[in-house]
C-alpha cells in the first residue's frame, strides 16, 4: 500500500530536481547572452549563433524622442535637423534596453501525462553604447535631412 506512493515521491523527486535544473541553465544562458550582448555595445553580429534569436531590442529613448520633437514649431528642413540632433542625445542620455529570452524543454514523467515542459528564462539589460562625439552627432543630424540622398 505504500510502495504506490514511494514511487509517486521519488518519480517527483527526480521531475522536480530536472525543472529546477533546467530552469537555472535558462536563466544562466539568458544571463549570459545579455551580457555578452551588452558589452558588444548591442551589435548581434558579435554573439554567438545561439544568442542571436534570443536577444529583443527595446528602445528607450524613441519615445522620449518623439514625444519633444512633436511638440517642436515648424515643419520640414528645420524640425528634421532638431529632431535628428535630439534624438542622438536622448538616445546618448538614456541609451536602449533589451530583454533576453532563453526557453528549454523538460521531459514530463508518463504518471504526470509525459510529453515536454517548456522553461523559459529571461533577462533584461541596458545596452552599453558606443561614446558619440559631436562630429558623429552633427552627421547623424545631416543623415536625417541629407537631399541628396
């Protein structure tokens, strides 16, 4: 009568002990890509090939952005030099963010219904960005309302 649930105990014991892995080798791999990611100054072509699906860009500063340079009187050449000027320094300001989001698969014992357990780990982090001179921002500037483009 008590053999029945020794196996319950130990077939969950050993499924319990293989989601916690799995969950920590998620959340390690996920912590990992956003550093990697991070110190490559948010450039995907410097992770390795299994970060590179994992990694989200999110953009703090666009809204930011847009929100002031709606705000700004006139039209055409003038608000696209202003706007393009301002959002390389919100953008110099307060940089991107990103999330990272890693998933595995946990086998599920046949006595839980057997097939597989998605894990997902995920992290999120801010990009480190590459320092702007005032040259790069004045060229950021004219890319946005260059008429010879």
């Amino acid at each position: 009568m008590v053999l029945p649930v020794f196996v319950l105990l130990f077939v969950s014991l050993f499924y319990v002990r293989d989601q916690v892995l799995t969950r920590q080798a998620a959340q390690e791999r996920a912590r990992t890509c956003a550093w990697l990611y991070s110190a490559s100054s948010c450039d995907k072509d410097q992770l390795p090939p299994e970060c590179q699906d994992a990694v989200t860009d999110v953009p703090l500063a666009a809204d930011a952005a847009k929100a002031i340079t709606d705000e700004l009187p006139g039209e055409g050449f003038f608000k696209d030099v202003v706007s393009g000027v301002l959002d390389s320094a919100l953008e110099t300001a307060f940089g991107s963010a990103f999330d990272v989001k890693v998933q595995r698969e946990v086998a599920r014992p046949a006595l839980y219904g057997g097939e597989t357990q998605a894990i997902v780990g995920e992290y999120h982090l801010a990009c480190n960005l590459k320092p702007k001179t005032k040259l790069d921002l004045a060229k950021d500037a004219w890319s946005r309302v260059n008429p010879f483009k």
